[in-house]
C-alpha cells in the first residue's frame, strides 16, 4: 500500500508544479495618445500590486514586457508592471521587441525548465497577445478585445489552451 503511494507522489508533484503564463494588456493610455500611462493606467499599475503580489495565488517569478523604444514610445507594458515587480522583488524582462512574439516564446520555454514552480506574468500591447499565445502553441488563441484593459488570460504549460480569461478587478477601474 504505501509503495504505491510512492509512486503516485512524483505524478501529484509534477501536476501541483506545472508553470502558467498569465497575460495582460499594458494599462490605459493619455487620451492625447502621449507616451505613458493616464491616470488610470497608473492605477492599474498600483491595483496589479495587490492582484499578483505576493498574497495572491499568482506565484508570480518572471515578468516579460515589451521592449521600450529609446524616444519614450512602446514604454506602457513597462510601467505597468514595474510597481509589481520592485514588490516582488523582480527585474521586468525587457529583451523582446513588440512584434518579436517567438523571443517571448522562447523566453518562457527557458524559465520553466529552470524554475516549474513559479508562474510568468507577460504584458504587452493587446494587439500582439493573441501572437504570443500561438508562439506559446495555442492554435486557437483568442483576440484580446480593444476596448478592454482589465482581461487576464491563464495558459498553463503546455501553452496550448487559453483556461479562463478573467478580470483585473481593479476598484473603480473595472465594476
């Protein structure tokens, strides 16, 4: 009886510690289409703090955002996550350029065969999303809505399914 408890150990194991990517849209930008977050993205930045921080079921232990350019454009999913991250603890991986959505693939096949057990949080311009999720292996990946800044897609390992898609939840930002 307890051989075969053993033996079940290793599958419960492996199946508690597959990794998942969540993804998310920068958050919201200045009406006058300016570099930056309005005031509501930065609220969204201060409300991400408490949806995967530390307390939250997240385990959050790498962070893509996109590329910033050096004139100041491309720089939302940036400081939409940085708040998150300086609380975690963590450096926003930045390598990946906009459109490069194999980089962002790549990138998550190598954190995982280091680190199972934490999750990866991407955030990046909603029109490349459903890009990222079929670079991940996603044959039917959704389309992240344009007038939506709050959506959470959950893709857990082995990427090829988007399992829920979920809000924010942000207090006055998405009631």
């Amino acid at each position: 009886m307890q051989l075969t408890h053993y033996f079940l150990l290793p599958v419960l194991l492996a199946t508690a510690s597959a990794q998942t990517v969540y993804l998310i849209r920068h958050g919201e930008k200045p009406a006058n289409g300016s570099t930056g977050l309005s005031a509501q993205g930065v609220e969204r930045a201060q409300c991400l703090r408490n949806v995967f921080g530390n307390s939250s079921q997240y385990n959050i232990g790498y962070i893509i955002a996109e590329k910033p350019k050096s004139d100041g454009h491309r720089d939302r999913p940036l400081l939409t996550v940085q708040p998150l991250a300086t609380d975690l603890g963590l450096t926003v991986d930045t390598s990946c350029d906009r459109d490069d959505q194999d980089c962002v693939a790549k990138l998550v096949k190598t954190y995982d065969k280091g680190n199972p057990t934490q999750n990866v949080l991407i955030c990046w311009e909603h029109g490349q999303l459903t890009k990222i999720v079929e670079a991940l292996g996603d044959k039917n990946a959704p389309t992240y809505p344009d007038d939506s800044f709050n959506l959470i897609w959950t893709d857990p390992q082995p990427y090829d399914n988007i399992t829920s898609t979920q809000s924010e939840e942000c207090p006055g930002l998405d009631n």
